[in-house]
C-alpha cells in the first residue's frame, strides 16, 4: 500500500542496496486467491529471510506495507511500517502515527465502535492509481508474530486502515473493491487536482 501522497518526503528509500523482488500487479490470480491457512511448520530460517525480502522491497517501492501474495507467495503474511515522515497537517488530517516495523502472520480484523474515516488510498499492485475507499477508522486487529505468538492490539486511523488493506490482500480483496470507482485517479491527476482540496470538493469535483 503506498499512501498516494505526494507531500510525503524523504521518498527515496534509504535500504537501497537491498535486494528487492518484483511487485505482482492487479490481474495475477495470486492477488484474487485466499491464502490458504498458516503453516506452523515453515521454516524460521527461511521466514526470516522473506521477511527481510518483503521488507526491503515494500520500503524500496516505497510503501506502508507489503502481503505475501504481492510477490506472488500465496502465504498469509504481510509486513507493514509507516516511519516516513509527513506534514503535521497531512498526519492530523489521516489521523497518521508512526506505524513500527511489524511482521503479521494470519492477521484479523474487526472494527470497533462505529466510527468510518474516508480517504485517498493507493497500492503497490495496482501502480498509478488512487481511490477514495472508506474504512473502519478504528479495529480490533489480531496477528501471530514468527514465534507463533498471537498478538491483540486496538488500531486507529492510518495504522488501522494500512492493516485493513494487508489484511485484505490475503483474502484475495483489493482496495479498488472497496473503492468509490467514480473517485479512480490516476495519481498524477489526483496531484494535479485534487491532493489540496478539501474533502467535499473533491467528492462534487468526481461525483462519488
Ligand atoms: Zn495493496
């Protein structure tokens, strides 16, 4: 998921010389398919090692977070980690903390209390591209760690929202099926016309 941002800055990403594997894009059936169920038996050796893969290619692409099925490993795994720095208008506006780095194995979520947020998301499977999807503003998110340790822990705002995309891609969703289609920019257009507007502008400028 890439925050389809271009007031982000610090966009180059500093692990660089790492190696980094190619980006699945929308129309891989791997995108559409249910990751079946979480081996326990994987390897810690060589978890540890797509770990640090994943991890280099999401912050090489740059992005918020990667799943498994984004270079073409059906396994329900996703990495996230939200350290770049952003605007303090644009981090109040998305609600947006610092997101440490985190591994999660077979995550969950379920939304709490009944507070929505809508904004601009993007992904690193579907290049070019920005919608307006709205999502649960607050979760109940669960994962296992590589340990196999199940994890619990509330989420808000951004943090909730990177979760809840991830966690889709590993039951085969795309955030564009939560999208609000008439909302579809390319994100040079979205810069171009929209990024500085205010919510309800945009929503009358693209009708959704
Ligand atoms: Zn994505």
């Amino acid at each position: 998921m890439i925050p389809g941002d271009e007031r982000m800055v610090g966009m180059s990403a500093p692990f660089g010389l790492q190696p980094t594997v190619e980006i699945v894009q929308a129309g891989d059936p791997v995108l559409r398919a249910s990751a079946p169920a979480w081996d326990p038996s994987a390897r810690r050796e060589d978890l540890d090692a797509l770990v640090e893969l994943m991890r280099s290619t999401m912050l090489a692409a740059p992005g918020v977070g990667l799943a498994a099925p984004q270079i073409g490993l059906s396994l329900r795994l996703a990495v996230l980690q939200d350290l770049w720095p952003i605007d303090e208008e644009t981090a109040a506006a998305k609600e947006r903390e610092p997101l440490e780095f985190m591994v999660a194995v077979d995550p969950s979520y379920i939304p709490v209390g009944g507070r929505t947020a809508t904004h601009f998301e993007g992904c690193l499977s579907v290049r070019g591209y920005t919608a307006s999807v709205e999502r649960p503003a607050d979760i109940l998110a669960s994962w296992s760690d590589l340990d196999g340790v199940r994890h619990e822990r509330e989420l808000h705002g951004w943090q909730a929202r990177i979760f809840q995309h991830e966690t889709d891609h590993l039951n085969g969703t795309l955030y564009v099926d939560k999208a609000a289609t008439r909302s579809l920019c390319t994100e040079q257009n979205y810069s171009r016309f929209w990024s500085y507007e205010p919510a309800s502008t945009v929503r009358e400028g693209l009708g959704y």
